[in-house]
C-alpha cells in the first residue's frame, strides 16, 4: 500500500420521528463517508459522523479538516495499531473524522491482507451480542405502552432518558415504565448530564426503589461523580464525561462509576474504545457499547467493539431502527434483542 487515494462523499439521514433527550431533539444525522483505495484497487471505507452535543467536532469543522487534511499514511502490520495512531496524529482534536479515517484504514488493510478484523486487532468476538432498547421523552402513558411494545420485540432491557425540566416528570415516566415492564425487565436511565449534584443526590434517592441497573451520566465531571457514588446506592455509569484514555484511568483509578459507556464515533474509534475496554475490564469495571444514531457504516465498529466485551451487559446498539432509510441494509439486525454475528 504504498499510495492511498483519498476520496469522500456526505450523508444525511433522516429520522422517521425526532427524538428527545435533555440535550435537545434529533431528528437528523449527517456525516461523510470515507474512502481510501490502494494501488492494488482495494478500498476500505470509514464513517465520520460528527455530534457536538455528545463530545465531537462540528459538521464544520470535520467538512473544512477534510478539505485541507493531507495525511502521510505507513501501515506496519505487524503493529497496526501504532502505524494508524502515528498517520492520524493530526486528528487526535476530531474524535469522529478520527473514527472515520481509522475504520476505512483497518477495512482496507483487512482487504489487502485477507485478515478479519479480529486477527487484525487481536480480539476474540462473542457469537451474540444483548441489545438495550430506548425510551425518549414521552409522556407516562406513552412510555408505559413504547415498554410494553419493546418487551413484546424481545428486549430485556430497557434505558429511559431523563433529565427533563422537572425531575417529577421523569419520576412518573420511569415509575410507569417499571410498573409496565415489572420486576423482571433491566431499567437503566440517562441524563446525560442534566443534574447538579444536589439534584442527582436527591433524586437517585427517590429512585433507589426501582432497582435500576444503573444511571447513567446523572453529573458531570470526575468530582462530582465521586461525590455522587459516595452518597447514591444507585451505581452510575460514566458516558459523556469520559472521551479520552485518560478519562477512563482516572475514573478507574478513583472508581468514580460502575460502568463506562464507550461511544467509539466520540472516543475517536475502535483502537482508543479497545484500550479503555481492556483497561476496564482488567480492573473489575463493566463496559457498555453504544452507537450515537451514525450511518449503518459506522456502526458496524460498535457492534464489533460489543463483541469483543466480556460480561454479558446490553449494548446501545438499536439506533438504525430510527432512521427513515440508512445508508444500506443493515448486516447486524437487532432481533428479540439480540445481534447475531454467527455466520449466515
């Protein structure tokens, strides 16, 4: 591979109905796909999908890095993880462009080399992978009925989005969810980062009741988390909070969370997600995978990511459903909750 062509082309997808979290309502994702082809005709390709509100680039500014970005690119296959780290250096500050340009040189070298990912990155895959399903701001009726449907497709799972203007709104919704969904069903919730911490203190405590496998990112910031896990029998999970290796050491090294969610399109792709995940689990802490609403492309990395954790936890990795149309068929179809990688 000594010349790489670089191409790339932009997307849009529609949602088939917005979604709303506290940081806003999604009812869109654009991104660029990613091209690389070697002299030998091979092409590897790579999704960059920009989302600022959960910790990337803007669309601009990963669109004007790409109409400028010259990159050297030396692959060693026998430390590929290193050779792409030292091409990409120049987009350590945009997380999905890194992504982008990481998956499409790991597909490329997987082509020239006839390497599965696997042998590539020295991981071992699982043969299924859980898949939790999400609840988005809906009144308590309407999430009550959207738990049930879930439950009925096979999800066992379930993570309700929080964070709204009152927090007694978010109580009657998670409280009907519950009721709904009965013991037996896994209830996490999201605030992504709404709460102070006087507010996360306070209103945990109110929902210790609901045996919630976890909240995820009720603070922000490493402190506040520590303080939070101090005072809070609900065990949290860390998402927003953590977009670099040294996030995660540090909220290993302090066991601030329970659990780390690893977004790979925000982490700037799979080798950082791989790091942390294997960081974590030789330290005892949980690891969850989630997509963030990219192209079909895209999450192919996160399900891959999925696959190679240990400890059967539930991956967010349901998001294609939400799209009017993706980019192409989706080879990783959620079914009764579950992804399977077996071979067709």
């Amino acid at each position: 591979m000594k010349n790489i062509d670089l191409t790339y082309s932009s997307y849009k997808l529609k949602l088939s109905k917005p979604f709303e979290t506290s940081k806003g309502i999604i009812d869109e994702r654009k991104g660029f796909l990613i091209f690389l082809k070697s002299d030998s005709g091979k092409t590897g390709v790579g999704d960059a999908a920009p989302f600022p509100e959960f910790g990337s680039e803007t669309y601009c500014n990963a669109e004007d890095e790409l109409k400028k970005l010259k990159l050297n690119l030396k692959m060693n296959l026998q430390d590929i993880e290193r050779s792409i780290e030292e091409s990409l250096y120049t987009l350590d500050k945009f997380p999905a462009l890194h992504h982008g340009f990481e998956q499409a040189l790991i597909t490329l070298v997987s082509k020239e080399n006839n390497l599965s990912v696997n042998e590539i990155l020295n991981e071992s895959s699982k043969k299924g992978i859980k898949v939790n399903a999400v609840i988005g701001f809906l009144p308590p009726e309407e999430s009550a009925k959207e738990a049930e449907r879930l439950i009925r497709k096979g999800y066992s799972t379930l993570k309700i989005k929080a964070g709204r203007e009152k927090f007694g709104d978010d109580l009657k919704c998670i409280l009907a969810v519950r009721k709904a969904a009965g013991s037996k069903i896994n209830l996490r919730i999201d605030a992504n980062g709404k709460w102070e911490l006087k507010e996360a203190i306070d209103n945990l405590k109110a929902l210790e009741p609901f045996d919630l496998e976890y909240a995820e990112q009720p603070v922000n910031g490493l402190a506040n988390f520590i303080e939070l896990k101090r005072k809070s029998a609900v065990p949290l999970a860390v998402d927003e909070s953590l977009r670099t290796i040294k996030d995660a050491a540090e909220y290993i090294q302090y066991k601030a969370a329970a659990v780390l969610v690893l977004k790979p399109m925000m982490l700037g792709g799979i080798i950082p997600v791989l790091k942390i995940k294997n960081l974590a689990e030789q330290n005892g802490f949980k690891v969850v995978i989630t997509s963030s609403f990219e192209s079909v492309v895209g999450r192919a990395m996160a399900v891959f990511a999925a696959s190679t954790v240990k400890e059967e936890l539930a991956h967010g990795l349901a998001t294609g459903k939400y799209f009017e149309k993706d980019l192409f068929t989706d080879p990783y179809p959620v079914k009764n909750g579950i992804i399977s990688l077996e071979t067709k």
